[in-house]
C-alpha cells in the first residue's frame, strides 16, 4: 500500500521513538510490533523495516512474525471498516457471498484496504448476532440479514456519506477563500 503524504516522517519518527523506549533484543520483536501498531493503526513495510534494522535482524524475520499473528494487521484500518461474520449461522446462510458481494463493490479483497484508504473489508468470526444472519459490521454498527442487494444499499450510504463530507469541505474551503 502506497504512504500518504506525511506519512513516512510520521512511521520514521514513531518506529524511532519506541525503539528508543524499548529494549531490542530479538524477543522483544512482539512488544515491539504491538507499540508501533497501536500507535500507527497498521504496521507498514517500512515500520517493519526499521525495526529489523533495530534489532539488527532480517527484514523477513519481522514481516513472517507479522503475517504469522492474525493480531498485526498489514493494511491500514479503511475510513469505513466493514467486518463479514463468518461465523457457523451466517456461513450456513450465505455469509460467503455477502463478503464476495462488498468485495466486488469495494474493488478489493478480504483484507485489504483500498487505495483511497476510504474503505477496508474483514471477516471475522461470530459476533454474537447469529438471529441477524448473515451480519456485517459496518463502522461499529451491526447490519443484518446482509444479502447482496443490502450490501449495495449499505455501500451507496457510504459513498453519499463521502460525497457530502466532500461537499462540505469544499464550501468550507470557499467560505475561508472569500473571508
Ligand atoms: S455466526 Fe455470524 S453472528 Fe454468529
């Protein structure tokens, strides 16, 4: 995923600060990874890259104990973040389908976030609504029977939503031009 701007100043001067703060031998490599994490949202390559050069290990030690743990997560969090249960009720029900069906839209895959960072799409296990099956967690909200044709209403809320925070911020910006 490519940086936004800012961004790699922002992962240079943050990786720096908790290797500063941490002890770096090779089984601090979790700890370490969670810090950055927590403060970084995601772990990008180059975070990754820097905490090897750290700890004065390879650069592939750090990025398959990152994939191994399904805690790290390797794209950043979407503005939108959609969760497809597939858990045991809502697979039985299409839960499978419900996610290929916010993927085609999304024009992603299962975790992955795209590019305009604006959406990313998950699948977790039961979240404890099977009676709403199959369920979608949509921004914290909890969507039922999520079938395609509800996957494209929720998907049109989103982009109207994004249209007209986009609408704003424009008259916003005239509104600062013209004072
Ligand atoms: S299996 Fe999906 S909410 Fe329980």
């Amino acid at each position: 995923m490519q940086l936004i701007e800012g961004e790699k100043d922002q992962i240079l001067a943050i990786v720096g600060e908790v290797l500063k703060n941490s002890p770096k031998q090779r089984e601090d490599l979790i700890p370490l990874l969670q810090k950055v994490q927590a403060k970084l949202g995601y772990l990008p390559a180059l975070a990754m890259e820097k905490i090897a050069d750290g700890l004065n290990i390879p650069a592939a030690d750090v990025y398959g104990l990152a994939t191994f743990y399904n805690q790290f997560r390797l794209n950043p969090p979407g503005k939108h973040q959609v969760k497809v249960c597939l858990g045991t009720a809502c697979y039985m029900v299409g839960g499978d389908i419900t996610l290929e069906s916010f993927e085609r839209r999304m024009e992603i895959k299962e975790g992955e976030t795209s590019p305009d960072r604006l959406y990313s799409l998950e699948r977790v296990a039961c979240v404890g609504c099977c009676t709403m099956a199959p369920v979608a967690v949509v921004d914290e909200e909890v969507e039922g029977k999520v079938t395609p044709t509800r996957v494209d209403g929720i998907m049109l809320a989103l982009q109207d939503e994004e249209k007209k925070n986009e609408k704003e911020l424009k008259s916003n910006q005239e509104e600062g031009e013209d004072a």
